[in-house]
C-alpha cells in the first residue's frame, strides 16, 4: 500500500477505501459532537415501503361495499368467505398474509392508521419519497431529513458509532444531515478480511493517513471504533430469542441485524431499513400473488422481530411508511395505479394497539381525492406525536418546521426517560 496522507487527501473522498475495506457501499457520514449526558427515549425503526404500498388491499376496509365494486378482480374476500381477511374491528381487516401480526395487534402492541400520508400532490415515486423523508412535502429549500434534524435537535448527544444506521449500503435521505450515521449492509462483513499480519498492516496505514487534526481524524477514530464495536458485539455469533426465524430473505436479515445492535448496547437510536417492490402497476394479485408475497416478507419480519425483542419492546417504536397510496379502482392490467392515501402501521411496548386509528373518508365517488382514497392524517401528525412521547424530544418545529401540529390521535403511551446507555458502551483506546 503506497498511499501517503498528502495523496490520500487529495482523492477528496473517504469512499476510495472501499477497495481495502471488505464493503461496497458503507461509508459512514459522521460528524459526532461530545456526549452531554442526558435522558434517552426509544429506540426508532423507521420502514420505508418503497414503491408506494397498495394500502385497502393491506388493511382492507371490508365493510364498504364500494371497495369490492372497484376491485372485483384483486379485492380480499370477507371474512366470513373462504381466504378471507382477518377481521379487526368489523370494519377493517388483515390481507391473510399479515396473519402473523393479529397477535401482537391483540396484544395492543400494534396499531394502524388509515387515510394516512404525504399531503403533497406528487405522484411521481423519487419526488414523493424525497419530500416524505426529508419531512418538507413540497419545498425544496431544506435538504436534512427529518429523522437527522430529530438526532440533532435532542439536548443529549450520543458518540456511538452505531447512533443511527441506515440498513442497506445506501443511506436514507431521511438520516441525511449533520449527525452521525452509518450506512450497513451487513455487520457481519463490516470489518477487514484476510490474512491476519495483512489487516495489521493495512489498519496501521489507514491510521496512519487518519493521523493529525480536524475532521479526517475524527472521521478515521470513529471507522476504527466501529470495527471494536462490532468485535465486541461478536455478531456472527447471535442467536434470536423465543424461537423467532427472521427468514433468508433482506427485509428479515436486516431486522435480524438491527436486533443484534439493540441487543450489543452499542448506543442505536435511530435504524432506517427499505421493504422495495411495491409498484403494483399490473398482475398485483389478490390473496394470493406479487403483493401478498410482498405483505408475508413484511409480516415474518415484524413477527420476527417482535418474537425476539419481546423483552425489549418497551423501549422500541417501530413505524411504516409508504410514499403515496394506489388508486380506489383496479386497472386494465389486474393491478392499481398511483394513488394519494395509505395506511401506516406503528408497532412497540409503548403503542396503545389493537385499534385501526384515523378519520375514514369513505370511498364514495365525492368522497375520494381525484379517484383516491383522501388523505385525514398527514403522516408528520403519526411521526410527531412519536417523537415527541416516546423519543422524548419537544423540538417538533425543528424536525418538521412550517407544519402546523394538529392534534396528537393517542397513538403511544409517554415515554419515561430511559436509563443513560452510553456508561454501558465498551471503551475504545485506538
């Protein structure tokens, strides 16, 4: 390796050791401030169902006759019929694929809101995304996420490596800001491979171009502990609890691997990790098909998740959410076009479950949104009233600044200040 400091600097980028390191795609975005020691609230989950989830086929409003008018190919039969939905309440019910959630929503652990969403027009799949994550629907103007400005707005601070992770290899638009975030693909491969006197010298040479004053330093101090941390944690070595089986698939391994740093104490506040697949433009399926396959991969995850973290879930909000909704009415094609409302679902020991929440519209032709089920719960209402009861942070103008708070629904218990993690977090002497 014939790297000098002087040249390391002028490649101008940290991703240029991608090629020593054993990852693609998961350079850190650090800029960590010195712990203030402080109150922690929950754990956040933040799921992103990109492609624009069809939410009346997910939560199906069963009761409305006019939902299986408009859907008489891919509509999910009653609940008294064969296959059909999972009755919730007498109005709402489960696609059968979610069959695995009815327990933790009997168990109040799980909630729904309906009519939810993004307020802004958009239905193109990247601009809607963007303006959900970066909680600005429609201005341009502020580039942070809203899930960075919540990190950066909280009165403790936090100097784990592992404070917010994107899971995934590409980091979340809503984790974009001055704070710090890993994105990871896999933990098991985030550190050097090979043999062993060769990562000796390979780590001696990146400290060595780490070494001096200023942000590089930082950034170098923070990849290594990084490394120990996950030395520490020894996570090839987990093992889920109760017999949960997070599956093969991404979606489950990433969860998997977010209850491994849960479990490792390594500081997590915040994880972000994509369910991708949800445009269902043709042959989407009804009970059976591409969306069904979709909401089992979704179902075992959370299922898997809560199985295993079960006596952690009282410090733990899990939230979806879905760039826009599909159309009322099926199309040509057997399957839904873009469409406005959607439905979120919010899972942890602090939810008050076991209620499908939000003002229901109706899918009566005046009451749709140009053909959509219309939108009564902006999506920044759900995600407000979580951080503010269970992450504990009352700077809601910072992380969603020029929206007007409406009501909270009572969706979460308030949150009790946790006890300080960070005296927990292993030393690192590098």
């Amino acid at each position: 390796m014939n790297l000098t400091r002087r040249n390391f600097l002028k490649l101008s980028s940290l991703s240029t050791l991608t090629g020593i390191l054993n990852r693609p795609a998961w350079m850190p975005r650090m800029a960590f401030r010195p712990a203030s020691g402080g109150p922690a609230g929950d754990i956040l989950i933040c799921i992103f169902l990109r492609g624009a989830m069809d939410g009346l086929n997910a939560v199906v409003p069963h009761a409305e006759s006019r939902y299986h008018d408009l859907r008489p190919t891919i509509a999910i039969a009653d609940p008294d019929q064969p296959q059909g939905v999972i009755d919730l309440d007498g109005f709402f019910g489960l696609h059968p694929a979610l069959a695995p959630l009815k327990d933790i929503y009997d168990e109040k652990h799980l909630a729904f809101i309906h009519a939810s969403g993004s307020p802004d027009p958009s239905r193109s799949h990247f601009s809607a995304q963007d303006y959900m994550e970066r909680g600005v629907p429609g201005d341009l103007t502020i580039a942070t996420g809203w899930l960075a400005r919540h990190l950066s707005s909280i009165t403790w601070q936090n100097d784990s490596p592992f404070r917010a992770v994107g899971m995934g290899g590409i980091l979340q638009k809503s984790l974009s800001g001055p704070i710090s975030a890993l994105a990871l693909k896999s933990i098991d491969g985030f550190q050097l491979n090979g043999d062993e006197r060769e990562i000796e010298r390979v780590q001696q040479t990146l400290q060595s171009l780490y070494a001096g004053d200023g942000w590089l330093q930082q950034e170098g101090r923070l990849v290594f502990e990084a490394f120990d941390y996950l030395a520490a944690a020894d996570p090839a070595q987990y093992q889920p609890q109760h017999g949960a089986d997070y599956g093969e698939d991404a979606f489950g391994m990433g969860l998997k691997q977010i209850a491994q740093i849960i479990r490792a104490d390594m500081g997590l506040e915040a994880a972000a990790i994509d369910l991708n697949g949800w445009d269902t433009h043709a042959e989407q399926g009804g009970v059976e098909g591409y969306m069904a396959n979709l909401l089992q991969q979704l179902a075992a995850g959370l299922s898997a998740f809560y199985t295993d973290m079960q006596d952690e879930m009282q410090r733990i909000t899990l939230v979806t959410m879905s760039e826009f909704g599909r159309r009322v009415k099926e199309n040509a094609s057997l399957g839904t076009d873009h469409g406005h409302g959607n439905v979120m679902f919010l899972m942890g020991g602090g939810v008050n479950g076991g209620r499908v929440y939000g003002d229901w519209p109706g899918l009566q032709e005046e009451n749709l949104d140009r053909g959509d089920l219309a939108i009564t719960t902006d999506y920044r209402t759900v995600l407000s009233e979580i951080v503010k009861k269970r992450l504990l942070n009352d700077q809601l103008s910072q992380v969603f600044p020029d929206f007007t708070q409406t009501p909270f629904l009572g969706l979460v218990q308030d949150g009790a200040a946790m006890f300080d993690y960070r005296q927990f977090l292993p030393s690192v002497g590098l």
